[in-house]
C-alpha cells in the first residue's frame, strides 16, 4: 500500500503543473488557442521531473526510481525537440550533481526513449485523440522495456550490482501499469484541456461574429440601395455632351471605382451575415480547387504573380460549393497581394492526410509576424491598404461550418502558408 501512496505522490509532481499552466497561459478569454509557451512548458516538465527524482518511488543500489521520465516525454510531444533536450539536459545535470548512479541508469535510458517522441512530434498535433492515447501506450511499453533491458546488462556487466534481482524485476514489473497510467492520463488530460479551450475560443468567436453580422446586415441594406441609384445617376450625368471631354472621363473612372468599392465593402458585409445559408452536397474538391486556381490566374498575371495548382484527384467532401469556392478565392487573394509585383509565386496543392483534405496555398511574400498571425480572423484586422478585414473573417466562418480548421504558418520575410482542413467524405 506505501507503494502505491509513493506513484500517487508522482502523479500529483506531473498532473499540477500541467493544470498551472492551463490557469497561468491559457485561461484568458482569446478568439484563437494560444500557442504553447515551449519556455513555461520546459520548466515546468524540469520541476516535475526533479520532484520525481527527489521524492523516489524505489531506491535500488542507489538507482533513484520513479516516474522522472514522464514529463520529459509529454514535454518532447508538445513543446517540441528543444524544450524537450532542455527538461531532460537539466534532470541529467541535477543526477549528476545529486545522485550519480542515478545518472548513469538514466542517461542509459533517455536517449532511446526520446526517439519516438522526437519522431512523433511534426505529426503529432493532427492525430486524433484515440490514436494519441494508442501512441501513449506504445511509448510506455518502449520505456519499460528499455528500463528492464538496462538493469538486465548493469547487473551482467556489476556495473550496479543489485543484489536481489528477482526484487527489482517484480518492482519493474508492478511500475509498468504506472509508468503506462501516468503518460495515458497526462495525454487525455492536456487533449481536454486543448479540447476545452477550441470550444471556448468558438463560443467567443460566435458571439462577436453574431453581433457583428447582426449589425453588418443592417447597415448593408439600408446602405445598398442608395448607392445604387447614385451610380446610375453618375453614369446619366457624365454621358451628356458637355462632359465628354479627357477630364471628365476620368473623374467618371473615378467616382465608379469607388462605388464599386462600396459595393465591395457591403457585399462582404452581408456574405458575413448570411453564414446560416448553407446548401450542402457531396462533391470533388480536387475539381474546385482547380477551377479556383484557372479564375485567379488572370488576376494573378494582372499582378505579375505566378500560381501553381496541383491537387491529388477524388478528394470528396461534403459542403457548401459557392461558399467553399468564396474562401479557396479570398485565401488566394489574399496570397496573390501579399507577394512581391516580380518572382511572386503561389503554390496550390491539395492532398488527402488521414481522414481529411488538405488544401494548402503557399506564396513568397513579405510573411507575418506571431502578433499578426494572432490577429487573422478577427473582424475589421487586415494588413491591407483598402482592405476591410472581412474577408478572412468570413473565410473563417465558412471553414469552421464545414467543421475544418485553418491555420496559418508564417515568418517575416520568409512567405505564408494556409492550411485548410476539411473532413473527408467517401463517394457514394
């Protein structure tokens, strides 16, 4: 029964600051789920591991054992390889200092436990929560093994010589169900809290899109109409005799661009109004995609901009195709202006990942900084000149209807890539 008061006390050591870091970073009221902070992720997983250290489940021939390597693995998967190397360089330094033998068996065992996780982690966010929890159980099956496999060669070789083997095999044997227990449950606890935080981001966002919308249809309508009679109006005035000099055909161009952009303007506007309006069918997105890339490719040669569409064929998927069509044309718009006037280049691809279509468009413009990424979708931010900002937040809206996600990668000076994800649906 001590024991099990001991993997208790380990789990406390993993499990808290994993819930601090949720009230300290994640906790404020955001539109989007805020990046991880591999710096706060990196500490904390270095505190849990030396807790576990210094509170040891077992100490065989001074070998200090416990649940150490836990936060160090859960670190590697989420926080990436660097936070990872620097959580497990610090509890092999405090070993070092501390608890030499404990050092040696750990060192033994760290560098082909991180091999999965290091493998794992490019891919890991677009796993599914069940096939995380499956990869979970692999790696701790791997730990154990690679566990027993060094106390079985340090005892061949008396580089630790445990004296009762047969004991330290039956504490391994009963550490496999907490090593296991204890990954499963830091897994399935971060994905709730991920989980958690997307619903609550979607309900802020839904809300402010309600309210937006509400407001936006209203003035829209109300605008519309006017400015309707307004260009005909101009267009009457400027076609009499006395107005058909140079001059006055390009105060004509003028004043017709700008209502034109009006009508823009309010058009975005009410397509931001209208997202219940949704007629949903079974159909090839590979198709779409291309279509799209053939229509913007006279505006992208207007623009002196390369596009490259390739997409994999039968990528079906079950939405709305004027609206899919109306983001797959606001995303590559919006990559066409971000380019340079010379050498710009749009890459269009398309390819089913899993149990989803992805569809990625990639330029070589300017880029974006962490701040400006944060920003994307929120109604009325644009980095635009004459932009209004809606464009994107109706893209968004669009996508998350049809349950997909998109998320932007970028880097000052280094060009932007959105990804879409769209659920993939099997043809009839």
């Amino acid at each position: 029964m001590e024991i099990v008061k001991d993997y208790l006390l380990h789990f406390s050591f993993i499990l808290f600051p994993i819930l601090l870091y949720q009230v300290i970073w994640l906790s404020k009221p955001a539109l989007h789920v805020p990046r991880a902070n591999r710096l706060l992720v990196a500490a904390f997983a270095s505190v849990s591991s030396l807790l576990c250290m210094v509170y040891p489940i077992q100490e065989l021939h001074a070998v200090r054992y416990g649940l150490q390597l836990i936060p160090i693995v859960v670190c590697l998967l989420y926080a990436g390889t660097a936070a990872g190397l620097a959580a497990g360089a610090a509890s092999v330094c405090f070993q070092l200092i501390f608890f030499e033998p404990s050092a040696l068996f750990f060192l033994s065992v760290l560098p082909f436990l991180m091999m999965i996780p290091i493998r794992l982690q490019t891919k890991w966010p677009f796993y599914s929560k069940q096939k995380k929890l499956l990869l979970a159980l692999l790696i701790g099956c791997w730990e154990i093994t690679l566990s027993t496999a060094s106390i079985f060669i340090y005892s061949v070789i008396n580089i630790l010589n445990f004296q009762n083997l047969y004991a330290v095999y039956y504490e391994a044997a009963i550490s496999v169900f907490f090593q296991i227990s204890a990954l499963l449950l830091c897994i399935y606890l971060i994905e709730s809290i991920d989980e958690n935080m997307s619903m609550r981001a979607r309900l802020i966002h839904s809300e402010k899109m309600a309210v937006v919308s509400e407001l936006a249809a209203s003035v829209a309508h109300e605008v519309r109409n006017p400015l309707t009679v307004v260009r005909g109006f101009v267009q009457l005035l400027f076609s009499g005799e006395h107005l058909q000099d140079k001059s006055s055909a390009g105060y004509q161009k003028l004043v017709l661009s700008e209502l034109d952009r009006a009508q823009t303007i309010i058009t975005n506007y009410l397509d931001m109004a209208k997202q219940d309006d949704y007629e949903k069918e079974m159909f090839d997105i590979s198709l779409l995609v291309k279509e799209t890339g053939s229509l913007m490719e006279s505006y992208a040669n207007f623009k002196s901009v390369t596009v490259n569409v390739h997409s994999e064929p039968d990528l079906y998927v079950y939405g709305d195709v004027k609206k899919l069509k109306q983001a797959l044309i606001n995303l590559i718009k919006n990559s066409i202006e971000a380019v340079a006037a010379e050498n710009g280049r749009i890459q269009v691809s398309a390819q089913k990942h899993q149990e989803m279509v992805r569809i990625r468009i990639t330029d070589n413009g300017i880029g974006m900084s962490d701040e400006e990424l944060q920003k994307l979708g929120k109604p009325y931010y644009t980095l635009k000149t004459n932009g209004t900002g809606l464009g994107l937040t109706v893209t968004f809206a669009i996508i998350e209807h049809h349950e997909g996600t998109v998320i932007f990668t970028s880097g000052e000076h280094s060009g932007t890539t959105a990804s879409v994800q769209l659920p993939a649906a099997a043809p009839h």
